[in-house]
C-alpha cells in the first residue's frame, strides 16, 4: 500500500505515509489524476524542511483523501510537472517551487504566486504578449478603483474583445502560514480569524476541526450546530453581498441596495451571537465561546424570516429584469471541462455543473447529521453564478432555521489537551467562495511543523482568466463580481 | 413598476439617523473600560494572555492601536478590572491618545487645524489602499457608504482614483509587496492630504506585528493625521471619527 487513504479530519500518524522514490511518486500521482481525483495540496511535511512533500487529492465519489509521499532525501530537488496533462497541478506546482525552492522541469508556465522575486529574480516576470493590428495591452492594479484588495490584471485585447487575461497576486501576503507555525493557541485563532475577513467562520472551522483532530477531542452537538448556523449566515451573508455587487454592476441601483440592506440585517445577526459583525470570537478549540439564549434566538429568528421573505421579492425582481438578464445570461462563459481540468471549486465550479461541494461530498461537524442539497447550474456564465447564489441563500435559511428551531440542549465547549506529537490531519470546510483546506502536521514533541491552508481563491483565479477570453472586456467588472474571490486568502 | 415600488416600500427607512447613537449588538465589544479594582499580587494574566501584546501593567493600560476586542483579557482577569463596553466611538490624532487608562471612559480626537476643516470640513473624498488587510476593514469601509450608514449624506465618500481624492486611508499590516504601491498612491493624491489609519493592522501591525513580509518604512516617512482602532472598526467607528475630527455636527 503505498497510499494513505483518511477521512476528512481523521488524524493519522505521520509514520503511516510512505514516502515514495520519485519515479514511484510520479506513476502514483499521474495514476490519481488521471482516475480524476482533485488535487488539493502539495507541500513539504515540515516547512522548513523541504525533504519529504506530501501530494494530497480528494475524491468527491468516494468521499476518501488520498495522501502520496515523496523523498527527495538525496535530492535533487526536481519536480517533473504533471501540469502539462492536468492543468489542475499547475498553480500548486508553482507554489512548491516558489516556496520551497523546487525546480520545476516540463512546466508549461511557472510563474510568481505570491512573491515576484523568486522566481526571475530581479527581472519582472514577463507576461504572455500578443501583437498585431488593432491590439492593445492593459495593465490594472494593484490598487483598483473602489475599496477593494489588490491585485494586478493584465488583458490582451483585440478591440473590445479580451484574448488573454493573466492574475498576478500576492499583494497581501503576509505571511500568515509562518506566524501560524510559532504561535500559541490564542494567535493562532487570531490568525485564523484574519486569513480573509469575509470567510472567518469558513477558515475557523476547518481550522478548528484541524487541531481539535489532532487533540483527540470532538466538540458537543449544540457547539456543532451553532457553529455551522455561523457558518450558514456568513454564507447566506457573502452570497447577498456578491449579488448587491453584481446589481451594481449592471447599473440596477434599487436590486443593489436592497440586498445592501438586507446584508446589514445578516452579519448584525452574527454580531448578535458573539459580537462581532464577522463572527469573529465565536469559535474555540473545543466548541464554541457564546451560547444562543432564548432572547437572542427570537430576534435571530426575527431576523432570518424577514430577510427571507425580503430576498425573495428582490431575487424576483433582478431575475426577471430583462435589462439585467441580457447582461448575465452569456457573458464570461466558463465550460465543464475547463472547469474541472483546471480544478475550479465551489460556486465556481457548480456553476458549471460539477458536483463539489464540501458539506456534501467530505461533510464535517454538523453537515454530517443534517444535511443541504447540493446547487448546480449547467451554463457557466454570469447568469448561472449570480442565480447559484441565489439558490443557496434559500437553502440555507432553510438549514439555519430548521437549525434554530430545533437546537439541541447541551454544553457549549469541551476541554482541549495538547497537540497529540507526528501526527497530521486534513481538515476540508466549504466556504461560501468553495472549498477550504487546511493541513496541520505536528512534530515530535507536538509542536505543529507545517501549516498549509488552500483557500478557495487559490483555485478559482484562473477560472475568472477563463472566463475573460473573449468576452468584453467591459464586462470584467461584472465577471469579476460574479466569481467574488478572496486577494487575502489567495495570497495567505 | 408595481414590483419595484413594493421593493422600494420594503425598504423602510433603513439608515442610522445619529451616528453618534445608535444601539448596538448587546454583545459589541467597544471602548475597554479599565476599572479601580485592584490588581493581585505579581497577577500578569491579561497581559500574558494578549494575543497582540496590547496591555501595559503597573498600572494597567490597553493600547487601542494594537487590540483586536476579543476578549480574552476581559475573561483572563480574576480582579474583573477589564470591561468591553459597548461605546464605539474611539479615534485619536496621536498614536499615544490610543493608550486607554484606568478611568477613562472614551478618547475623541483632537480637531483638524483650521486649514484642514476649512479645506475638507463639507467634502471629502478618501482613497482607501488596502495593504495586507483581510478584507474585514474593506468590508467596513465598504459599509460607510451603504444605506445604513450612508456617510456621503456628510460629505464625505471614497474616490477611485488618488488623483480625485483629498487623502488616503490605510488598512492592513503594509505588506513588503504593498509598499511601493502605497507610496505611489499617496503621492499621487494632490496637496493638501490626509493619512488615516484603519485597523489593529495599519496602525501597530496587529497580529502581524512580527512577520517578516511587512514593510511599515512609509508611516515613518509621512504624518498620521487620524487613527480608527477596531478589528474591523464599526463603520460608525470611522464615520464618526472622521467627523469628530472635523469637528462636524
């Protein structure tokens, strides 16, 4: 056997990945790929030591994480790219690479991540060029017009036509794997708190199930709950403000402040439960740090029926405006076998009509005694990314308020020990951009040596490239607004 | 047009008319009060526990520009000599008015020289630069201008461009990748102009005080003219220290 085969947050000894020689390593992971199994990290099992990396793929059929090793003990410390077949390994290629000092051989396009310098030292990284008549190059960014993260765009363009789209990132890096490592458990979650602002719930979660794995501990059913109706909010929350953004996009003011409104009421309604508009304080090792009592659960309930009957006038206003259907409906049009050759994920990739989602395929904490239908639409455009997310907000106030109204009794936070010492764990959450992955692996004396975290956006950046060719590039801004993705936690 | 009416009278009349008081969550943690109790012996809890090293013993002190609310001192201290409170209006024109002490009850910012309030006293046009921040600050910033908050009623909004814009306003660390970028922008804000610093973030670092990807070289360089502590700052945070600042009604 020389694959490991665990669960989503099911710990394991690190002695029970076999590190394969190269060659074995490079038939193994083609094998895995080629079966259609995802790739969803590619890193060393110790951050400063770059000898042994772990290929990790998740496979939606069988709900099963595969984890392939690879000893590059007697260097040299080449990696053949599988990126040319599978587009998906590409990115996560670069990154090894870029953070840990691995030359690349084979690979069709290697380029920064997330510092420019690593790679092409001094010399700036040479975007893919086109030339002709009537062709013209723009350069966006970093800093963009409007209170937004940074991040640079580079389009070819043939008249208004968009040829090639290329995303250059790392603006916000910060840092935040390397500060996980050395911190103790209250930065940590600070830390965790602050991968991406829009997505504390999404990260805290897979970042809590991580280390409560590796302490041996399972938090109690309400704490469960409460922490997946934070979870449900934030998401119902993010899906309202994309489509006030997308509105936006399309000069449609009333949809858009409509759903501004209503996008208050959602995070005032996660402030209710700990304070802070973002959910941030409410999870801990362990559970949760604040219960819902019986007046706040009213005017939580208050709250999630009057949004959900508000959202459904407004969503059948936007859906039915002909003015803004013509602008959604074929525009930035990404395909299914795009969309999972390059690895697309969550509403990006269902979008497209593939079925991923986490709380589904790798359900976690409460997703596993209660469960949420999946939501797919077949055409990959704008339309199909703004009404998916329409789709899930209803879904989940169905979950939050079944949720509410039958929560159980019980303790809200359980003790935590220590790291338990060489032992790892993947910790998969769905985000309401996609799926969140975070790797804990601790050392000998269970102090943790590696921390990866893959954010949906790490994926997902290419799609928007995607699905910029040959669309106006006009329609950039409402592309964009449609994919929403995350500068912070792409950049980490 | 029927609908649309019926989506406008759904509407309500959802803005905070007195930003200076609104209600807020019952369990917002705002300005931190600092009470007489006396400390035990030898007692460092809440500064041992504070994950961003924002509190000073003998005596005690918590320095906003540092402190993300989450209250870990609160629960750590056996005295009970820590309190979030539920006031959110806090701002400074000093990185040292940040520093809260026993008694006080609330910092507001020094005003604006005349020169600033005559030039932006009615109208204000910011650009915001986000340098390493998580998007919680943008969000917030974001929310000033939205129905609720609609802090243009005051004249004041965010522009698109520095060129329109008569100050910046920074959120995050300022990443070693965001530096230059930083700096271009502030000089291509016309004269006279404004720093304003959002965030645990922007003004200390936060919790990224110590990585090594950030670059703080631009803050020694220019002068602070405003300090919005939060993590993220309430958008009445910053709505209201901007017009404290100014001096606006």
């Amino acid at each position: 056997m020389s694959q490991l085969n665990i669960h989503n947050t099911q710990h394991f000894k690190l002695d029970n990945i076999v590190f394969l020689k190269n060659a074995d390593f490079r038939r193994t992971v083609s094998e895995d790929l080629q079966a259609g199994k995802r790739m969803i990290a590619l890193c060393p099992v110790d951050r400063n030591d770059r000898s042994k990396i772990i290929a990790v793929f998740a496979d939606s059929s069988t709900s099963m994480i595969t984890v392939t090793g690879c000893d590059f003990a007697n260097g040299p410390y080449e990696l053949e790219s599988f990126a040319d077949k599978f587009p998906q390994t590409n990115f996560f290629e670069c990154e090894l690479a870029e953070s840990h000092g691995f030359s690349l051989l084979n690979h069709p396009w290697q380029r920064p991540v997330r510092k420019q310098t690593v790679i092409n030292g001094s010399t700036p990284y040479k975007f893919f060029g086109i030339t002709g008549d009537e062709i013209h190059e723009v350069a966006v960014g970093p800093i963009h017009a409007g209170v937004i993260e940074p991040g640079h765009f580079r389009f070819q363009c043939h008249g208004e036509l968009v040829y090639n789209l290329e995303i250059n990132l790392g603006y916000q890096h910060r840092g935040i794997e390397e500060l996980i490592i050395k911190a103790n458990a209250i930065r940590r979650i600070i830390l965790n708190e602050s991968i991406a602002g829009d997505t504390v719930m999404g990260h805290m979660s897979a970042h809590c199930n991580a280390i409560e794995s590796l302490c041996n501990i399972t938090p109690g059913l309400r704490a469960q709950i409460i922490r997946s109706i934070g979870e449900e909010i934030e998401r119902i929350a993010m899906h309202i403000g994309c489509l006030s953004g997308i509105a936006n996009d399309v000069g449609f003011a009333l949809a858009a402040n409509s759903y501004g409104r209503i996008r208050t009421i959602m995070i005032n309604s996660l402030g209710l439960i700990c304070g802070s508009r973002f959910g941030r304080g409410l999870f801990n090792y362990g559970g949760v740090k604040f219960d819902i009592d019986e007046i706040t659960m009213k005017t939580l309930l208050a709250n999630m029926r009057s949004v959900k009957s508000d959202i459904a006038q407004i969503n059948a206003l936007m859906f039915s405006s002909v003015g803004a259907l013509s602008r959604f409906e074929n525009t930035g049009n990404v395909s299914f076998s795009d969309a999972s050759s390059t690895g697309l994920v969550g509403i990006a990739a269902r979008s497209c009509d593939i079925k991923t989602d986490t709380r589904v395929n790798f359900p976690y904490g409460a997703y596993r005694y209660s469960h949420l239908s999946m939501m797919t639409m077949l055409t990959g455009d704008v339309f199909a990314r703004a009404k998916i997310r329409s789709l899930e907000i209803d879904e989940s106030f169905r979950y939050v308020i079944e949720q509410l109204e039958n929560l159980p009794e019980g303790s809200i936070s359980v003790d935590h020990g220590d790291l338990a010492a060489g032992k790892a764990v993947i910790s998969m959450t769905e985000g309401f951009r996609g799926e969140i992955v975070h790797i804990a692996i601790t050392d000998k004396s269970g102090n943790l040596m590696q921390y990866k975290i893959k954010d949906p956006s790490f994926n997902n950046w290419y799609g928007l490239s995607l699905a910029l060719r040959n669309t106006a590039i006009s329609d950039f801004p409402l592309c964009n607004k449609s994919f929403d993705l995350s500068y912070a936690g792409h950049d980490l | 047009m029927l609908d649309v009416l019926k989506i406008r009278i759904l509407q309500g009349d959802p803005i905070v008319h007195d930003v200076r008081k609104n209600g807020t969550s019952p369990l917002y943690r705002g300005f931190p009060l600092i009470s007489d109790a006396k400390c035990l012996a030898g007692c460092k809890e809440c500064a041992n526990i504070c994950p961003v090293n924002a509190i000073s013993l003998d005596p005690v002190s918590i320095d906003l520009g540092k402190c993300v609310f989450c209250p870990e001192c609160e629960k750590a201290c056996p005295q009970k000599k820590i309190s979030f409170s539920r006031n959110y209006i806090m701002s400074s024109t000093t990185r040292n008015g940040l520093i809260v002490k026993n008694g006080m009850s609330s910092i507001t910012p020094e005003k604006a020289s005349e020169k600033i309030r005559k030039y932006f006293g009615r109208s204000l046009k910011l650009r915001q630069v986000s340098a390493g921040g998580c998007s919680g600050c943008e969000l917030e910033l974001n929310a000033c201008g939205n129905i609720n908050f609609d802090m243009g009623r005051f004249g004041i909004e965010f522009a698109a461009s520095p060129r329109h814009s008569d100050g910046i306003v920074i959120t995050g660390p300022i990443t070693k990748n965001m530096a230059e970028a930083t700096q271009i922008c502030y000089d291509a804000v016309p004269d006279p102009k404004i720093i304003i610093l959002t965030g645990a973030c922007a003004i200390s670092g936060g919790i990224f005080q110590n990585s090594t990807e950030i670059d703080r070289s631009f803050l020694d360089k220019h002068k602070i003219d405003l300090y919005v502590p939060g993590c993220p700052p309430n958008p009445l945070t910053f709505v209201t220290a901007v017009l404290n600042w100014l001096d606006r009604k």
